[in-house]
C-alpha cells in the first residue's frame, strides 16, 4: 500500500478537491477543500427536525441522475453562515466522522442546499486543522478505494 503524500512537516498533503469518506453514512462525495471557510457543509434536501435531538435528510450526492441518500444523525446545533452571497443564512449542524487521507476524524458539518455547486461538500478549517496542509495546484491526491463489489467506497 503507497503512502499518503506528505508535506513533509507529518502532516498530510492534500488538493483544492478530494473524495471525503463519511463511513457513519456509508458514502463518499466529492468535496471542496476550502480553507476560507471556518465549517464544512453538505448538500441536503428535505430536513426534519426529530424528537431526542435527531434530524432527518436526504443527502443529495449526484446531479444526474440525482440520488439521495436517507441519513437520521444526531443535531449539533444550529448557525448561522454568512456564504460567499453575503446573505447570512441560518443551518443545522451535525456530527459524523470524516475520512480523508488515511485520518478519521468526527467533524461537524452544516446541512445546506449546494445544488448549483460542483462539489456536494466543502471541508473547511475546523476540519482540517492540526492534521493537513492544501496544495491549492493539486487535486485528488486521495483516490477513491474501491469496495469488494466493485462500487466506490
């Protein structure tokens, strides 16, 4: 098994793009690695706020043909983001583990409609502190594993 590219200050070298494992899910997205941007988000639709502290969402993973994903997590709390729009919107958050780059890790990710985004999440610096470095010229230095059935993992 090859190594993860290194920084060579031991910690993790990874592109301006990556595939992100959400293993809590069982998915794998394509993702933004955006260190202008404090927390990380996924693209969502229709979400219910449960009893217990849960809440209810489709992940939304492909454009076409679109494929959702049913997730029940637990709910973080609630933010209020001010986007690249300038229009300061109002998210839940929750909690999950992230993969990338051979590092599990527990992130917290606010649920957001990024349906005109090329990218289904965007991992920001709380994310990715401490542990990775972003070369702004690469991308995909983390490859998608591939499952036993042949499906991406």
């Amino acid at each position: 098994m090859q190594a993860p590219p290194s920084s060579g200050n031991g910690k993790i070298l990874i592109g301006w793009r990556e595939y992100v494992a959400l293993p809590d899910w069982g998915i794998t997205v394509r993702a933004k690695i955006d260190t202008g941007a404090r927390t990380s988000a996924l693209h969502v639709e229709q979400i219910e706020v449960l009893p217990g502290g849960r809440v209810r969402f489709e992940a939304v993973l492909r454009r076409a043909p679109e494929r959702s994903i049913p997730i029940e997590a637990p709910l973080v709390g609630e933010t209020v983001v001010r986007p690249s729009s300038g229009e300061p919107q109002a998210r839940y958050v929750v909690a999950t583990r992230m993969r990338l780059g051979g590092v599990e890790r527990e992130i917290h990710l606010g649920l957001v409609s990024r349906e005109h985004m090329l990218c289904r999440m965007l991992v920001g610096r709380r994310a990715l502190e401490g542990q990775f470095v972003v070369d702004p010229d690469a991308k995909y230095l983390h490859r998608r594993k591939r499952r036993q059935d042949g499906g991406a993992a």
